[in-house]
C-alpha cells in the first residue's frame, strides 16, 4: 500500500503521474486504472492510495482509492 498525489493528469493522452509520499521516484497512473476504480477523473494534488505493478514499460499505479490524509 503506497500513497501519494497527482502531479498531474493528461485527460486526452490518458495518464498522468503521482508523486508518492515516501519521495521515491513518481509513478505513471493510467486512465484504463482510473475508470476501473471509479474515480471520475483526477486532479492535480488529489490524494490517492494505491499498488505499484511492474510491467514491461515499467512500474504503474493499480488498485486506486482516493484517501483523505494517510488512511
């Protein structure tokens, strides 16, 4: 379980990134992931939990949930 926020989101290129609380490096969300947790679309400085998946163009966010605070 990692958190974070939006640095940004790209609505017509359909990613954008967050910045993970823990300083490591920022993590790509895709819009595939925001639609599959049903999060309408993102904003930037939304606070956000979620899974890191590796894949074969590197890490991405998965199992979105928006958060209040660290919870």
């Amino acid at each position: 379980m990692t958190f974070g926020s939006v640095k940004y989101f790209n609505l017509d290129k359909g990613y954008g990134l967050i910045t993970r609380d823990d300083g490591s490096e920022d993590i790509i969300v895709q819009q595939s992931e925001v639609d599959r947790a049903r999060l309408g679309q993102l904003a930037a400085r939304q606070r956000l939990g979620f899974d890191i998946e590796t894949c074969a163009r590197g890490r991405k966010a998965i199992n979105l949930w928006a958060t209040f605070g660290d919870r």
